[in-house]
C-alpha cells in the first residue's frame, strides 16, 4: 500500500516496490497478519508506504544530490540522483510536491565485471526514473478534511547490452553452461520498462451521526514491459521430429485498477472500558491484460540474440475484468487494564470475467502453417465468496512487556490472466478449475519495550491452507492452483539495545518453513521462491559529536538444500520443477553522515568486502528460467549524498 491505498492486484508483475523512489518516502509501516479492513491480496499482512507531507511551516525545501559508484570507478557504473521536495502549509491548506530522477550505469560484480542482463524478469542496469509524486490537505473546517493525491512513475531500460547465449545460442539450443557476460552491440528499440499513473481522494468527517466518517477513491494504471526471451514452441501441428518452432517473444502488460471505500469509526464505552468499532464497504475493479511482441527468429538467430526486429503481437492470455466486493467490521475492546482483545468479520466477493481469446501458440502455428486453424479459448465467469474472520489479544504482563496472540484469515484469488496464459484451448474457464485460495494464520509473541535500554520481541507463526499455488516443470512451465494442504511455519526474533545515548545495537532473525502435501499424502518441502531461507541482520551504530553518524549492518543467508533433497527422492512429487540448492552468504554495509554547511552529507560502502555471491533469487530461479537468470550479485559500492533542508 502506499498512503493506505492498495497497490497489488490480482495481476502480478513482480514489480510492487519498483513504484516509487525513496526520496518519496517519509517512513514504512508493516502489520503482520489478515485483518477484516482489506481483503484480497493482504492474506499475510500490510507493508504501508507513507510518502512525504505538508509540515508545520509555510514553506519549506529539500533538496538532495547523489552519486553511486562500483568498486573500480568506471564512468559507465555511475549512478546519479537528484530530487526536489516542496511543502507548504498555508491556514487551511497544506502540501507536498516531490519529483525525483535517478539515472543508472552498469553494476559490477565483486571482480569488477559488468553483470549480465537478467532476461526473465529485468534488471536496473541503464535505466532511467522519473518520480513525481504530490499531495493536497484542505482542512474544510475543524471536522473535515480532503485530500487528494497523484503520481507518475515511470522507470525505463536503455541498453546497449545483451546476453551471452554461446556459440550459435548453444545455452538456449542445447542446454550449455552461459558464461554470464554482457554482450555490446544489443538491438532492441523497446526495452524493458515499468509504468505507473496513479491518483487517490480521501475525504475525512469527524462527527456523522457521532462517528467519524472515512471515503477513499482511487485509480491506477501500470504498464509494463519485460526483456525478450527464447523459448521452443511446442504444438502437435508443428512437423516432426520435434514437434516444435523457436519463437523469440517479449511480454507486455497493461493493469487498470479503480476502488473505492466507505468506513465508519465509533468509540463506545461498555462497562467503563473503552471499545472501538471500525465497519464498512470496499470495491475494487480491475482490467488486464497481456499482449507479446514477437521478434524475427532469424534475425535473432544470425546475431546470436542481439538483434531484435518486431514483426507481429499476439494476445497472451485472455482479458479479465475482476470485481471485488467486500464488507467488514472490526472491534477493539479494552477488557480490563492489561487485557485488550480485537476481533472482525469480513465478507468477500470475488468476480472474474474472462474474455474469449485464442491462445498465442494457436496464432502462432496458424501464421507458421496457414493450412492450420488456430483454436479459441472460450471465456467465462468465476465467482468465489468467502467470510473471514479474526481474532486476537495482548496481555500487558507490566508497563513494559506483552504477550500477544492472533489468529486470522486472508483470502484470495491466484493471477488468473497469468494462469490462462498457456492453457490450451480446451480448457474450460469454470469456479471449480479456478479456486480461491483461503489462509489461516496463527500468531503468538512476547514483547518487551523499555523506552531506554531494551527492546525485545519473538514471535512464532504458522499458516496453513488447503490448496497450493504450483509452477510446473517443462515443458509446460505453466500455474496451476493444487488441492492440497500448505503450512508454513517459522519463528522471528528483533532486538535493540541502547548501550548509552551515543551507541545502538540491535539485530533480527528469522526462521521459516514450508511444506505441501505430495502425491503420497506426505509433506514435501517448498523452495526458495515460496519461503525464504535463514535471515539474520546485526546493527551498530553510533550519535557522535558534532553531529556525525555512523552505522555498520550486516545481512547474513543461510543455505538450504531441503526442497532440492526432497526433490531428489523417488517417492516425493517429481512434477514440479526442480528446486534450486541455496548457498549462503554474508555482506556487511557502513553507512555515515555528518553536518557539512547548510546541508547533511552522507557516504556509504556497501558489500564492504567485496563478497562474491549470488541473491537468493538468481539462485531459486535458475530451475525455472535456466542458469543464464543465475547472475552474481553487486560488489562492493559507494554512494555518496547530500541533503538541504531550507
């Protein structure tokens, strides 16, 4: 969410946080768990993104400058920023105007080496942003106010850098070892890019009916375009021996989203306890759909993979328009001084409507073969409901600890434009083969907060549901949602120890689980895009005179082989792709700033010892977009600022 406007939906592209810059942001917030307030798509909790406001003065600037640089300083692996943010407040009327732009070179390895393009789901090498984002308050009078906001967000590639696909494409042909490289001499005029027009109103009454009176309305476009890829076509029309044509494609998605929401708020007393009462109404409606530029296969072919010349698009996947509808309550009650219970009911509807389309392999083969007809897939309507509820409590044990336990709900639909994408024709668009996925979440937890000293906290997690969301292996790589039970399961630990008033530790750790049911009615282990390794963080950090700063964090993975040895076993399900083994790794950052003029110049090392290791995600995706997606991560890097507030 940003400013407490969704920003998922049911179309997922994977790129939820490149939306806005951080020079955009004031602070993040995250609640763990469903609630009754949002429905599909916050079935594990909220992350809320609060961008910059109005302040208390008339009027006010910030402007900051930044330069990146990779560990030997080349031109080509520079990074530049720059943003401007404006607030003002004026008797009734308050607000913030900020446009940020950050131009990108390459990013080296720990050898210095540009990193290759990651073909699957893009990169930021050589991209381009641009954030402009701003917000309006009119205190109508001292019981109303509205606000409204809009951004555009628009972060585009411009590369003259391909893969290395081997000698006569020997990695996409016959499976070889890619080196990894960075090709010169990429022709591609459009590049990967990700784009975003968003406006939202908020209309605030402090007293309807003796309640508060809450009404949002928003709208959002995002387009996205992603990196061309190789792939074998297989299609029982195509001639012998392979039954197959290479096609050279390149995704396109277009989203439209527009909701709105109606709560009301009311503080009883009941027994001379306080207890707050939250209900109301949401709707939200989203289009997308999803077309693919096809490239001259043997255009790609004769360049080994850097020449691209468009020649047709083709639908991928059908349109689908989603409505959902949902209604909600949520009570907070302060049983006694140390006991404060919370509960809610939501209930949900979920409208899919599926358009008439013809798969993209259908089309294909037809202009492949003109004798051949291409086959429709013929659309429909899927409707899911579901109530959901929530329950939860904290004890106050004393002043400055709690023990907390929570259950809840979440519910939602998988990507059905995404599931559609490579069905064949005959499938048929019904409720039963596209099923909701409901989740129950379990959470228990003990805190300490001392406002000097100590902070603790420790929590155990366990989630479970009834179905699972499964990538089959080749050659269908396609989505199916599976009926069969999934638990996850983990248990997280922070804490934060203020030593004296100049000096901070603190560190977080992390352990999670995860399991679905195979064929055998055994539990088999999920991989590394499903549930995330060991995490642990450790901080420093340190309030000198002066007004300098300095802070040293590490991250640290741990590797994991226990879906891959899961895999391994003959008696284990062996239909789903092959999980990656994880291997371990740790970086360590030191950060710093100090007071210099007007201003506040800060500098950072990151990735101080240059390791050499991969993100688990190039590691988890390997199986399923192959070992050119396996690219190393950043080496060490320097990034100098400078910030002025006036």
């Amino acid at each position: 969410m940003i400013d407490g406007i969704p920003q998922t939906g049911s179309r997922d592209g994977s790129r939820q946080l490149n939306s806005i810059l951080l020079s955009m942001i004031d602070r993040i917030e995250v609640v763990s768990g469903a609630t009754s307030i949002y429905g599909s798509g916050a079935t594990g909790g909220i992350i809320n993104i609060i961008t910059k406001k109005g302040g208390d003065e008339a009027l006010s600037f910030e402007t900051k400058l930044g330069l990146t640089s990779g560990n030997n300083f080349k031109g080509d692996a520079l990074a530049y920023e720059a943003s401007q943010n404006v607030s003002f407040n004026q008797d009734r009327i308050k607000g913030n105007l900020g446009v940020g732009y950050v131009k990108r070179g390459e990013i080296q390895d720990s050898r210095g080496d540009r990193i290759g393009p990651e073909v699957a789901q893009t990169d930021r090498q050589d991209t381009q942003t641009l954030d402009v984002n701003g917000q309006l308050t009119w205190n109508i009078s001292d019981q109303q106010h509205l606000t409204v906001g809009a951004q555009y967000y628009n972060d585009e590639q411009d590369s003259d850098y391909g893969p290395d696909y081997g000698q006569g494409l020997s990695v996409i042909f016959r499976g070889a070892t890619p080196s990894l490289k960075a090709l010169k001499g990429l022709q591609l005029e459009d590049q990967p890019r990700t784009k975003r027009w968003s406006t939202h109103a908020q209309y605030n009454h402090n007293d309807v009916l003796g309640q508060s009176l809450t009404l949002e309305a928003y709208y959002r476009k995002e387009q996205a375009r992603w990196f061309p890829t190789a792939v074998s076509l297989p299609h029982p029309q195509l001639p012998l021996p392979t039954r197959s044509i290479p096609v050279v494609m390149q995704s396109n998605t277009d989203i439209n989203i527009w909701g709105s929401r109606l709560a009301l708020q009311k503080d009883f007393k009941v027994a001379d306890r306080a207890l707050g009462l939250s209900y109301g109404l949401d709707f939200e409606n989203e289009k997308n759909g999803q077309e693919g530029q096809r490239y001259d296969t043997n255009t790609f072919i004769a360049s080994n993979g850097l020449n691209h010349q468009a020649t047709k698009n083709y639908a991928m996947g059908p349109d689908v328009q989603i409505a959902k509808l949902g209604a909600f309550i949520q009570a907070n009650y302060a049983v006694t001084d140390r006991i404060n219970l919370q509960t809610g009911v939501r209930h949900e509807r979920i409208n899919s409507d599926v358009s008439d389309s013809t798969p993209y392999p259908e089309s294909i083969v037809a202009d492949f073969d003109p004798s051949y007809t291409a086959k429709s897939l013929k659309g429909g309507e899927v409707k899911h409901n579901a109530t959901l509820f929530n329950l939860g409590g904290v004890y106050h044990l004393n002043d400055t600890q709690q023990i907390f336990a929570n259950f809840s709900q979440g519910f939602s639909i998988p990507d059905v434009q995404r599931m559609l994408r490579d069905v064949p024709a005959s499938f048929v668009v019904t409720s039963n083969n596209i099923d909701p996925i409901k989740v129950n979440n379990y959470e228990l937890g003990w805190r300490l907060q001392e406002q000097k000293g100590l902070n603790l906290g420790l929590t155990a997690f366990y989630n479970d549901s009834d179905k699972s969301v499964r990538f089959n292996a080749a050659p269908n790589f396609n989505i199916e949602v599976i009926d069969t039970d999934e638990r996850i399961y983990g248990l997280e630990a922070n804490v934060k120890y203020a030593i004296s008033d100049m000096w901070n530790m603190g560190g977080t750790i992390a352990y999670t689980r995860g399991q679905f049911k195979n064929i055998l009615g055994d539990w088999q282990e999920l991989d590394a895009t499903r549930v995330s390794p060991l995490k642990g963080t450790l901080f420093s950090e340190w309030q000198f005179a002066d007004n300098i700063n300095l802070r040293v964090q590490t991250l640290a993975i741990g590797g994991t082989d226990q879906a891959a040895k899961d895999y391994v076993n003959p008696l284990n399900d062996r239909s789903i792709r092959k999980p990656a083994e994880i291997k371990g790794f740790a970086i360590v950052d030191v950060i710093t700033s100090a007071k210099v003029g007007p201003g506040r110049l800060g500098f950072g090392v990151y990735n101080v010892w240059n390791t050499d290791y991969k993100t688990v995600f190039s590691q988890a995706v390997a199986p399923t977009y192959g070992a050119i997606s396996s690219l190393a991560a950043q080496g060490r890097s320097y990034g100098l600022t400078y910030t002025l507030k006036y």
